[in-house]
C-alpha cells in the first residue's frame, strides 16, 4: 500500500495573474494585429512588394511581442493551489456554511438550486487553504486579495475556480487496460 500512497500526488492547479493590466491589454492587442496581418500575408501574391512590406511589418511585431511578453512575464504572479483532500474540503464547507439569509436570496433566484457554501467566506477561505505558491503569509494575503483595489472581481473568481478545480477536478486517464 506503501508504494500506491507514494505514487498518488494531490492534484494542482496554477494560474498566473498579470501583474500589469495595461502591459497585459498591450500583448493582446499586439497578438491580434499580428493575427490580422498574418492573415493578409497570406492571401497576397509571393512576389507582390505589398507581402514584402506586411512580412517586414511581422517582423517587426514579433519581436515587439516578444519583448512585451517577456516584460508581462516578469510582472505576472504565479498561483499554485492543491486539493487539501476530501475531509478538509468538507470540514471547510461545514467552516463556512450559508446565512439564513443567502438561503432565502438563492430560493428566490432559483428554488432548484441549494447553496452549498457561504459565497462571501468561503472562496476566500478556500483559496487561502489550497494555496501553496506563493509561499507567503496567509493572513496578508487574505486582506490583499479581499481589500486591495488592484483585485477585480473576475480575477478574485479566477484564483477561487482554480482553488476549487485543485479540489474537485478528477486526474484518471483511460490507458484502454482493464
């Protein structure tokens, strides 16, 4: 048994957030000027002088893009979460479990659908427990993420979908052995 429990690694999951938004928009918007004129280079006769012009012009852009991602690189933050196992997934749930009420607000948008979690703890909660890069004070990061105004809501949900893919995403693959 010994040598399964050596072989079963938690799963993970790493997500990288741009340290600089702006530099962020700039490469994406460099990559799809660089789709476009790949596209009309394409369809331009070989010799035409207007496909020399538009590949000196690729050139040009891909270094552009490659210096700018190397520098969106260097600013962006690397997030690292791994499943803390099903009994501390389910004590968090149990830690954090829905208001009386965010009850009764989901029964009004949806009576099918239960609430399983407290939507205003428990993301957080989550994050800060699968977190295992990087290595930095919980407690700071917690009043960061939740406090500081460089967090957006899209980029909050993406650390907590990351979060809570470490911890119900499964990894079996199909060897086509029985």
């Amino acid at each position: 048994m010994d040598h399964l429990k050596s072989k079963k690694q938690p799963v993970r999951k790493t997500v990288w957030v741009a340290g600089d938004s702006e530099l962020a928009d700039e490469v994406a918007e460099l990559e799809t000027s660089l789709s476009r004129e790949e596209s009309v280079a394409n369809v331009l006769p070989p010799e035409s002088s207007r496909r020399e012009a538009v590949l000196q012009t690729i050139k040009e852009k891909q270094k552009l893009l490659e210096t700018k991602k190397a520098e969106l690189e260097s600013t962006a933050i690397k997030f690292v979460f791994q499943s803390i196992g099903r009994k501390r997934y389910e004590a968090l749930l149990e830690a954090n479990p829905p208001t009386d009420a965010q009850i009764e607000e989901q029964k009004k948008v949806d009576p099918k659908q239960s609430l399983e979690f407290n939507p205003e703890t428990f993301p957080i909660a989550l994050i800060i427990e699968s977190l295992v890069e990087p290595d930095v004070d919980r407690d700071e990061l917690r009043h960061w993420i939740l406090n500081g105004e460089e967090w957006n809501t899209a980029e909050f949900m993406t650390l907590f979908m990351a979060a809570l893919e470490a911890n119900s995403t499964r990894k079996i693959i199909n060897s086509g052995k029985d």
